[in-house]
C-alpha cells in the first residue's frame, strides 16, 4: 500500500511496512507508542486493571504511513510476545467494512484453531478469544472502519496487545489514545525521495529537493509518487517536478495531484491500465486481470504491471507464482476517479465483464484438469487458449489457493450491482466446482458458505424464488455435510417454499428428499419414510425413472433402520427392479448387496445367501472390484453363522485377492468429484 515505506533494492512498496533498518522518522511517535504499551490502563468503571488486550490507535489519513509506523512498532516489541503476530485488514480498498466473522475465521485459520463452517459471527469472535486466552499475541488490525470491528475481536487476555490502525479516533473503546500522524519531517521526506532518485540529484539541488517534500506535505503516498516519477526519468531534476507541482496545484489531496502528474505521464495505453486497475477485485491484479481490463496481452500486462511497480504504483508480492500485484489502498478511489473522468460507462462495463469472464475461463481450466479420466473435460481443456491451460492439478491448486482473496472478491464484485445475470451465475458456479474438485466439500466450506450466501441475498432481494431455493438447497448441503443438521433441515424446508413458489419441479423434488434426508440423519425415520415418499411420487409423476428407482433405496433403507424389515424388502425389491429397467448394472448390485443385508437382519439367511451371489455376478458385470470385495466377505460372514468355516475361507481369500489385484488409486480424487455432484451450482452452465 502507498502508506507504507520503501524497498529501496526493487524500488517497490513493502506491504507491512520497510524491511528492518529501512523505516524513516516517527521517532517521537514510536517513542510515545512503547510509553503507552506500559501505562496502567484501569477498567473506568472497576478502577482495576482491563482484563483485555491493551489497545494502541494509530490515526492518519491513507497515505500518511500509518501502517509502516504500526508495522514498525510490532517489530519492535514482537520479542515480547512469543506466540507470534496475527493481521488483518478490516476494510477493503474501496473502504467497504469486512464483517467481523470474516476476520475472525481468517484469524481463526492462521491459528490453525477449529472455525466451524457456516457459524454465525458471535460463535467465531467467541472461539478466536478462546483460542487466544492462554497466548501471548500481537494483533495488528489494519484500516479499521469503527471500533465495533475492533471490539469484537479484541481478546480476553491482558498479555496480548492489539494496534489499531484507523482514519480516526475509535470512540467506544476503552482507554485509548490515538498516536495521530502527520507527513514525514523534512530530513526523513528529503531521504524517501533519495532511495528512488539516488543521492547525487539530492546533492545538486538540496533546495529544490525540500521544497518538493514540503510540496508532498512530507506524505509518504506522496513522495513514493514522486520518487517513482523521478527515477522514471533519470535526465530530470528534481527542481522539473517542485516546479510542476507548484504551476499546476490542482484540486484534492496532494496525493491525487502527484498521482495526476504521473498518470499523464504515461503512454495513453499505460495510463489506460493504470486507471482500469481500479475495478480489479479487492485492489488484486495479475497479468491475466490486467489483460482482460486494458484488452491486451498477457505478456504486454506483465511489462506494464512490472513498471507501476517501478513508479511506486503498485506492490508486487514476494515470489509469487505466477507474480501478482496489489494496487495500494490510498490509490483505489483515485484511480476510480480517474476512470470515470477518461472512460465511458459502457467501457468500464465491458473491461468488467472481460476480467470477469476471463475469471470464469481460468477457473474452468483449473477445475478441468482435475477431471483425467473425462474425454470430454480433456477435449475442453485442448480446446482453450495455452494462456489458460494450467500445466499440472497442482500447479491449478497453487493458483486457486493463491488467488482465493481475489476470487471471492470478485464473485462479490459480480452481484455488488444487485443482479444475477448469466456472467454472474457462471462465476459463482464454477468459483464453486473449482473449490470443490481441488479442496473438496469440508476443506472449502467457509468460502462456499460465502459464495451461496451472495447468491442467497441477491435472490431475496431481487424476489427471485428458483434461485433463492437453490442457494437454499446448496447452503443446507453445506450444513448437512459439516455436522449441522438441524440448520440443514430448515434451510431444506424453506427451500421448499421457494421451490413451490417457482413452480420448479426439480427444486421442490430434490428439497424434499433432502427434508427425508435430514429427519434420517436426526434418527426420525418415520419422517425421512415419508419424505422419501413424497419425493418418489414427484419423480413417479415427472417419468423419473432413474431417481424413482434410487428413491426406492432411501425408502427402504429409512424402513431398515426402523427395523421395519417388511417394508424394506418391499422398497428394495422396486429399487432393483427400477435400476434393472433402467439398465443401470452398478446401481442394480449395490440394491441387491442392500436387499441381501436386509434379508440377513429379518433372519433369512438362505435367501440373503442367494442374492448376495447375484449381487456378486452384477457387480463382476458393473466391473465394480470393490463391491465385489464386500460382498464375499458378507457372505463368508454367513457362512461362519451358517457353521461353514470351509466356504466361509474360500470367500475370504476370494476378498483378499479382489482387494489385493486392484490397482491402488488416489482416493481424493474421487471424493472431490462425488463432493462436485453433490453441490448443485446455481447455473446449468458446465
């Protein structure tokens, strides 16, 4: 960001603040700071010691270096504090508020301590300051909106400390004196300027060189800006910039004059994608982004990003892979500003959709490649652009994860305008697959709370029933398979609803059996039975033969753990026969291995003998080994309660065989793509 210090070695902003020995001035500040880390604070209304962390404010416009100071200030006293320091920012470079649960599960992942998926912000700050209770931390919280944000996340714990970095005072919390910053003094401006222009042009016109600080108001932002502009043009003197400044004063803050100056510095092209950076999703560029904002190549991207970074426009983060770049937070809304003077609105709309459905396309390539043993998926992936195509699944699960902060931030980009068009449904669909095939369900959860969440919100407010009942459907899948079952329930219920509403058959039909499925899940199988039921009777009355049948099954597997083995039998028998019409080979072994186990528990044990061997035939015709497996060893279990041992063996062996002839295979593959089908996206765009 623009408000923080200077790297001199690669002439680039440092995220936190400069590398250690690097940071200028602020001497006083830094002293007043340490003094307040050890000042008694009292509880005012107690008169004891605050059982919470100490809070220290620092207070500054963007630009004014705040960050750097915080950033110094916890290298500084980071020794005290052996478990470490945690940050995070609590508003986006746009100046929207990142809720509080966002922090705290981000906070939460860094601890590596448990974050349930889908819990409401109370539960989250709740486990963060246990997780925190018994450490000794620093939390750093960058670029706080109010002190409700702060509050929230405070720990219960005197021996952590939390530094605050804020527009203005934090009114609310407790015992607070903000550290208020202004520019830099002369001698530390005149030194900024230096590590960009070298010393030599400093020492020909040291005048000139105070006066262009004082121009700067010493601001950081500021002088980064001009630091860059100068060592752009080494046959410049510094005296061409003061003078420039002091002839054309503008309007705004000094920071947007100089940025003015820079940007009409530029080739008209680069000056293009300077001001186009503005609408990159949460301040995060790549070439890619780039590229599809400006309508050029990636390669053309990469050279112009490179050179912001030159000009102190942007940050590029260390050693990424592939690189990508951060525009500072203190330019966001000025280089918005500057789109919106130079752009029509219709051509900041199509370089939004560009770099949206450049993000759908990458996205589909990094899921594809998961996909190895689907022609298709293979053919698909051929068929895109060689600047699209990942090389391995892992370098696309680098890239996903990499990108993570970015493509959230523009799935919320996507429906910030209240709408869900196509573009918008695709992103959220494939954001979704993509997450899944490489991480799957459980690993992913939080962010596809996230990502069906938006969706939800746009159908509520928008009253758009068939898209509130999917959103609704996705998020109870989400609750089912992360252990909250009772919240899945009502979000099925009110799925429903929604899906009556629409007119959806599809919706109402699968919200039912996921109602079945849930009372089965608590253990009503009552319920589930006559949820299951329902449900067959739509699919009976759509002609869906294929989820009649497997309906069947989940009928009869609710009446088996009733232990209502009449009943059972009677829907197990319709599933093999559904499946037998269907000509599905695998699903008809799995329903006869099912009707076999009922038949056992209700004391049948001939007939479970007999079709326990047709299921074995059919699943040697599904070529399904592992079924196969199982289901000699069931029956060498019969065999033993039958007082066979001889045949019982035989049927061991026959398992140990099956089990040792198949070729070992990655499991998470499969688990990622069963996880895939199991989340329905909201766009039947694949």
């Amino acid at each position: 960001m623009t408000d923080q210090a200077v790297d001199p070695g690669s002439v680039r902003l440092a995220q936190d603040a400069a590398p250690e020995g690097r940071f200028l001035g602020r001497t006083r500040e830094l002293k007043e700071l340490r003094a307040d880390i050890e000042r008694a604070g009292l509880d005012t209304l107690s008169g004891r010691k605050a059982p919470r962390a100490r809070v220290l404010l620092i207070a500054g416009r963007p630009g004014s270096g705040r960050t750097a100071l915080a950033g110094e200030l916890v290298r500084e006293v980071a020794h005290r504090y052996p478990d470490g320091v945690l940050r995070a920012r609590l508003s986006e470079p746009d100046g929207t508020r990142v809720p509080v649960g966002r922090v705290a599960r981000e906070l939460l992942d860094t601890l590596e301590a448990p974050a349930p998926a889908g819990a409401p912000e109370d539960e989250l700050t709740e486990a963060l300051r246990t997780a925190l209770a018994d450490r000794r931390v620093v939390l750093l919280l960058d670029d706080a909106a109010d002190a409700e944000q702060v509050d929230a996340l405070l720990p219960d714990n005197a021996d952590c400390l939390a530094v605050a970095v804020s527009s203005g005072p934090l009114t609310g919390i407790t015992d607070v004196r903000p550290c208020t910053l202004g520019g830099l003094d002369t001698k530390s401006a005149v030194e900024l300027l230096s590590r960009f222009t070298g010393s030599v042009r400093i020492t020909v016109d040291p005048r000139a060189a105070e006066r262009l600080a004082e121009q700067c108001q010493g601001q950081p932002a500021a002088l980064v800006l001009a630091g860059g502009w100068l060592a752009a043009r080494p046959q410049a003197a510094v005296a061409d910039l003061a003078k420039q400044l002091h002839t054309d004063p503008g309007q705004g803050t000094v920071v947007g004059r100089v940025l003015g100056l820079v940007h009409a510095s530029l080739p008209a092209s680069a000056a293009r994608m300077l001001r186009l950076l503005g609408l990159a999703p949460a301040g995060l560029v790549d070439p890619h982004i780039a590229a599809a904002l400006a309508g050029c190549s990636v390669e053309t991207a990469r050279t112009a990003l490179d050179d912001f970074v030159a000009h102190g426009l942007l940050h590029a983060a260390d050693s990424a892979q592939p690189p990508q770049y951060e525009v500072p937070c203190c330019l966001h809304a000025l280089l918005h500003d500057l789109a919106r003077t130079h752009e029509r609105p219709a051509e900041l709309q199509l370089a939004r959709a560009r770099m949206l459905e450049r993000t759908v396309r990458l996205l589909q390539s990094c899921r594809a490649i998961t996909e190895t043993d689907s022609p298709q998926a293979r053919e698909k992936l051929l068929g895109m652009p060689r600047a699209l195509r990942f090389p391995t699944p892992r370098a696309a699960a680098d890239w996903l994860r990499s990108r993570r902060p970015a493509l959230l931030a523009a799935a919320r980009l996507a429906v910030a305008d209240g709408e869900l068009d196509t573009l918008a449904r695709r992103l959220m669909s494939q954001l979704v697959r993509a997450m899944v095939a490489h991480f799957g369900t459980q690993a992913a959860a939080s962010d596809l709370y996230d990502v069906h969440g938006l969706v939800l919100g746009v159908a509520e407010r928008r009253r758009l029933p068939r898209e509130r009942a999917a959103a609704l459907l996705n998020l109870g899948d989400l609750d089912a398979r992360t252990g909250r079952t009772s919240e899945a329930l009502l979000r099925y219920r009110t799925a429903l609803d929604a899906g009556r509403e629409a007119n959806d058959p599809y919706a109402t039909g699968r919200a039912m059996e996921s109602v079945g499925g849930a009372h089965l899940e608590l253990g009503d199988y009552d319920r589930a039975a006559d949820w299951f039921g329902r449900a067959l009777a739509e699919r009976l009355a759509r002609g869906d033969r294929a989820d009649a049948a497997r309906l069947y099954g989940r009928i009869g597997a609710a009446h088996t753990y009733a232990g209502r083995y009449g009943e059972a039998l009677r829907n197990w028998r319709a599933a093999v026969a559904g499946h037998r019409k269907n000509g599905d080979v695998t699903a008809q072994a799995r329903a006869l291995s099912e009707l076999a186990r009922v038949q056992e528990y209700a004391g049948r044990l001939e007939e479970s003998l007999r079709t326990c061997r047709e299921a074995v035939e059919w699943a040697r015709r599904a070529d399904d080994t592992r079924l196969r497996a199982a289901l000699h060893l069931r029956l060498a279990d019969s065999f033993d309660h039958l007082g066979d041992p001889a045949s019982a063996a035989l049927h061991r062996s026959t398992a140990e065989r099956l089990l040792a002839e198949e070729a070992p295979e990655d499991d998470s593959q499969p688990e990622q793509r069963a996880n895939t089908c199991e989340i329905r996206s909201t766009s039947a765009e694949d």
